[in-house]
C-alpha cells in the first residue's frame, strides 16, 4: 500500500473508531458506515477506502468483522470480554 493510501486508511480509521467510541454498539455494513459514520464534510466516495480503513482497525483489533446469514458482513467494535 503506497505510503498516502496508508495514511488517508489510518485517518479514515481514526474517523470510524470516534464513532464507535461514541455509539458503541453499532453495527453496519461498508455502505451504511459510509454514509452514517464518517462525518459530512470527510466523505469519500470510494467503499474500497473504506474497506481498507477497516481491514486496519481489524489488523488492530478495534473492529470485528461479522458474517450475516444472508452472506452480508457487518462491521462492529470488538468487545475484549467476548471477542478474543
């Protein structure tokens, strides 16, 4: 990952885990944080930003990554007590 992609990942991160650390149990998909979690003025357009914000925070295990039955995913914050 070229070293711009990986800080724009990193602050993109950032954004989505403020918004975790005030809404702890949210939950959505890379549609839904794009457009609920990241601030107005900081949306982007590209879900693949997004995804790689993400991948960061799982590598960081900040988020997990949650398969539905229906083979969607949804992303939350990872609860230390019940996420090991």
């Amino acid at each position: 990952m070229p070293q711009n992609d990986d800080k724009e990942s990193k602050d993109l991160a950032e954004q989505i885990n403020r918004y975790l650390e005030s809404h702890p149990d949210a939950a959505d998909g890379l549609e839904g944080i794009l457009k609920w979690w990241i601030p107005q003025q900081q949306r982007i357009e590209s879900v693949e930003k997004v995804r790689k914000a993400l991948n960061y925070l799982i590598e960081n295990r900040v988020v997990s990554r949650r398969m539905l039955s229906d083979g969607s995913e949804i992303y939350v914050r990872k609860n230390i007590l019940s996420d090991k």
